[in-house]
C-alpha cells in the first residue's frame, strides 16, 4: 500500500508554525491538519492563538474550533479524527500538512499509535479527580510511578487529566499506558514524513516573541474572553488552557492585572520549554533555527526539504 506523504511542523508556541504551514500549502497545494489541544475548543479563540480566517490566507484547515468546552476530548479521538482529515485531503491530490504543538497530538498520528477501544469508567474517574482536589496531583503522580513509572516520567505534576487518565486505564483494564503503546506501534506508520521542528538558536528571542504575543492577546481582548468563561463548566481538557487559569485570580480580586499578566507570560514561557523538551526526544525531527538573520533563505531550505 502506497504511504501518503505527510509534512509535520512541529516547535514551541508562537514559533511561526501556522504561519509556515500556510506558506508551505500555499506552495505546495496543501491543507492543513490543526495539532492542537485547545484551538478544538469554540470560543476560545484569543487564549489558545487560534488562527484567524486573515492568517490562513484561504487555507483550508481541519480540527479546529469544533467542540464545545464542557466537552472532553482524548488524544485516541484526536488521532481518529486526524488520520481521517489526512486520507481525505491526500485523496482529492492535495498535501496534507501537520502542524501544532501539542506533542502527543502529533507523536499518536505519525508514530500510528492504536488506542485501545474502550472509553473507561466514570465512576472511576470522577473518583480520581476527587482524589487529585483532596491530595494534589503530586499523589497522584506518585501512585502512577508504582505502577508505571515511564508514564509518569514524562508526565507534568499538574497535568492532573493525563495523569488521571492513565490511572484510570490501569485501574479499568489492568493495562499501563506504557505497555499499551509498546503493543500500539506493532502497525507501521502509513505516511512518508517530512518532519519540520522550529526553535530559536537564542531562546531568550522565543521568550520575547512570546511576551509580546501575550501583550497583543490583551489588546484583542483575552481578559473579557477569560471573564466569559469565568465559572461556565468546561470540560477536563478545556480547563488547562494557559490564559484563563492564569487570570482566573484576578477576575476574583485576589491579584493586580498586571501580576496575573505576568503570571501567564512566565507560564507560557515554561510550557514553550516543556514543549521543546519533548520534541528534543524525536529523533526523526529535522530542526531549523527559524531566527536566523536570513528568513527567506531559512523558508527556501524548509520547502526544498518538504519537497524532496
């Protein structure tokens, strides 16, 4: 079976990826497949730096802001959902493009992780996020270590839904996540890659690029976007969103706007450093220094290598 060529782009936030994604479709006649874990979500446009229809210049894009935020949602449908979008749009002789920066989004596609089908229990989990408000997540991160420490190794002590979902699938199945993916990635993967990373070769440029998107977040109106979900019941993906959790103590009077501002520069700041660290682990990456003086010559060796 003939594999369809799959470009990915992959980096920290705001490294340029929906902008380069767009050039490379426009070039390429392409169409772009959203990897992102919170620009699913409607409403939520300004906190997640969801493109506007101006910056994707006519570009058809998939998998975003179609879910409401009470809604949950999963890496397993992600990738459904994602390898559907890419059989379509290499079906009709258009390149499909990958981009986004939440990394299990883009390592479940193009590793071809299969997902066990079985939506768990909610008993159990209600009971482990019970848990995680009365103890910390930390114990529970601690408890998941026991039983499958490779998990949790590379789990966030406050990515309480991930680490609930991994108890709850050990507790549900008896099966670690671990162990689930060693049996996952029997199946080759069915796509060619070209795999893009962006990074800056002087990370304090990526953190004033991330400053200033924060300061034109405020301009286009992240507080009253933050007020509009402030107490609405939003799903247990939905609540991570960095932009709102952050302000959240100065909706409540509890800290200066600019304090909480600061906050959320400094955790997005982190966020883009977790994120690199995980993209560092993928050795199949092809990384461009998207800062170096010279941009265009930059863009004409990233499309020459999508290219070949």
């Amino acid at each position: 079976m003939d594999r369809i060529k799959l470009i990915v782009i992959a980096g920290p936030t705001a490294s340029g990826k929906t902008a380069l994604a767009v050039r490379l479709a426009q070039a390429l006649h392409g169409e772009v497949v959203s990897a992102d874990s919170m620009q699913i979500y409607k409403g939520m446009d300004i906190a997640t730096a969801k493109p506007t229809a101006a910056e994707m210049d006519g570009i058809p894009h998939y998998l975003l802001d179609f879910l409401n935020p009470s809604e949950s949602f999963s890496v397993a449908r992600y990738a459904k959902l994602a390898r559907e979008a890419i059989r379509e749009i290499a079906s009709r002789g258009k390149q499909p493009i990958l981009a986004g920066g939440t990394g299990l989004y883009l390592n479940a596609v193009t590793q071809n992780i299969q997902f066990l089908d079985q939506s768990g229990d909610p008993q159990v989990r209600d009971r482990l996020f019970r848990e995680a408000g009365q103890e910390g997540s930390g114990a529970l991160l601690a408890r998941l270590q026991r039983v499958d420490p490779q998990t949790a190794g590379r789990l966030h002590p406050n990515d309480v839904t991930r680490i609930v979902r991994a108890l709850e699938l050990y507790e549900t199945t008896g099966q670690t996540i671990t162990a689930q993916n060693e049996r996952s990635r029997l199946a080759p993967p069915p796509y060619e890659l070209r795999y893009i990373g962006l990074y800056f070769a002087d990370r304090q440029k990526l953190y004033d690029r991330i400053n200033r998107r924060v300061d034109e977040m405020l301009a286009r109106g992240l507080v009253e976007e933050a007020r509009r979900f402030y107490g609405d019941r939003m799903g247990n993906t939905a609540v991570q969103a960095i932009g709102y959790k952050e302000l959240t103590p100065y909706l409540e009077g509890k800290c200066t706007l600019e304090d909480a501002v600061e906050k959320l520069k400094r955790e997005t700041r982190r966020y883009a450093k977790r994120q690199m660290t995980w993209f560092r682990r993928l050795g199949e990456i092809r990384w461009f220094a998207v800062d170096e003086e010279d941009g265009k010559q930059v863009y004409l060796d990233i499309l020459s290598y999508a290219k070949s």
